[in-house]
C-alpha cells in the first residue's frame, strides 16, 4: 500500500493494486475486534485493516440495550461494574449515567481501538485524541461509517472495480445466491458483494423516557463522551477525504 499523510496531507492510503489486494484480503486470514495496534509489528503493506464506525451516542444506546437483553440469563456481567451493570438491568438511566467517562469501556469504545484511553489519573484528552487521528489516518486502509453504509459499498465498489449488488423492486438486496449457486461457484460470483439490512431503529423506552429523544439525556451522554464524539468527528472529515481520493483514483 501507498504510504497516506503527510505533513498535513489527509488520506486514507489506497493500495497499489487494488483488485490484487482484496484478493489477498479474501483469502488470507480475517480476524475481528483487534485494535490497529495489535498489528504495529507487521511489515507496512502485508496488512488490509478495515474500520466501522458508528455515531457515539447512537452507539452505546444500542450497547445499552444489548446488554440489557441479555440480564435475565445475567449475560455480559463480568464485563461492567456491578453498579453499571445493575442499572442497565433495571432500567436505572440517572444510576447509568452517574458513572463517569472513565468507569468503563462503554463511553470511548470506538476510540479505545485508536488509542490508549484507561490509566491512572485523569485522561488527556488532546493527546488520546492525537493518538487515535494519527492511528485512523495511517494505518486504516478503507473506513466505513454505519450510517453511510451503502454509499461506502459503492465506493469500494468502484475502488475493487465489484459489481454492486443486485437490488429488486423494493430496493433491498437480492438473494447472495441466485439459481442455488453458492459463493465459490465461479469467478463471476466471487466478485460481488451483497448486503443484507441488518441495523433498525429501536422503539424500545426505558421506563417512561424515550432514551433515544430525551434532550437530557442526549446532553448528559454527549458531555460523557465528548472524547469519542471528536474522534467520530475527525472520522467524518477523513471518509470525505477518502470519497475525494477514490473518485481521482479511479477516473485517473
């Protein structure tokens, strides 16, 4: 892969050879849930990392409620304070938002892949932040935002020169494999992508309060997690940096 920024320059790096490099994505091995740092010690261009990331808040209301669903078999508990934990279970939200930025993962867990976060004492923020730009910018080769999903699929796309996936009258995708094929009957097929819809708005309200639309506690949650909203942020920036450079990229 081409190196990306430098002195000021934003971008996300593009590969050399594209079709060659999501090949070599294809059928090497995949693994999921490392930080980028988990691959400092692999040579530069031996290594395809792509990210997701999602709105902050919208992200940890749905982590709110994953967890939550799985309180009745006690699911998930050794992985949150026992205080936290307790009043996701019991629809506790001032409990919930009591606890601090630091107390848990849950509050910067986009970022805590980027950058160092926990530690003693308080958090610099300006620093984490630093670490975790500089981690995105140089070492994530294609970004994706969970909103913007499927103009991100058409971006990669045209990057790996894909077909875009079929979609019938109602705008969904169609069936992965059409007449019964399966994914490795043939080249042709080995070169789609297909996407399924996969993420829906909850109607779901703890208590009486409306955690998706509650002005308080969108407040509450934006002060907790200004750390992780900067970088989303920044994110932002970078996606359209990486739009810019895969329209020149490819029509060059």
């Amino acid at each position: 892969m081409s190196s990306s920024s430098t002195h000021g320059r934003e971008s996300l790096s593009l590969p050399t050879n594209p079709v060659e490099s999501l090949s070599k994505l294809f059928h090497s091995k995949s693994k999921a849930g490392f930080t980028v740092h988990d691959y400092d010690h692999v040579e530069n261009g031996r290594q395809f990392i792509v990210t997701l990331l999602r709105n902050p808040v919208e992200r940890v209301i749905s982590e709110f409620y994953f967890v939550q669903g799985g309180c009745e078999k006690k699911m998930w508990a050794m992985m949150y304070p026992p205080m936290m934990y307790h009043a996701i279970c019991k629809n506790d939200i001032e409990r919930w938002l009591d606890h601090s930025f630091q107390d848990h993962v849950m509050f910067y867990r986009q970022i805590s892949f980027f950058a160092t976060v926990a530690g003693e004492g308080s958090v610099d923020h300006a620093k984490v932040l630093r670490q975790a730009q500089e981690a995105l910018r140089e070492k994530i080769s294609v970004l994706f935002l969970s909103d913007r999903m499927e103009e991100g699929l058409a971006i990669i796309t045209q990057l790996f020169h894909l077909e875009h996936p079929r979609t019938g009258a109602d705008g969904k995708a169609l069936s992965p494999h059409p007449r019964g094929k399966g994914r490795g009957d043939g080249e042709e097929s080995s070169r789609k992508i297909w996407t399924v819809p996969t993420i829906r708005k909850t109607d779901v309200k703890v208590g009486e309060r409306d955690i998706h639309n509650d002005p308080t506690i969108q407040a509450v949650l934006r002060e907790r997690m200004k750390l992780e909203i900067d970088f989303y942020n920044y994110a932002v920036k970078l996606y359209e940096k990486m739009k810019a450079g895969v329209k020149k990229y490819v029509e060059r």
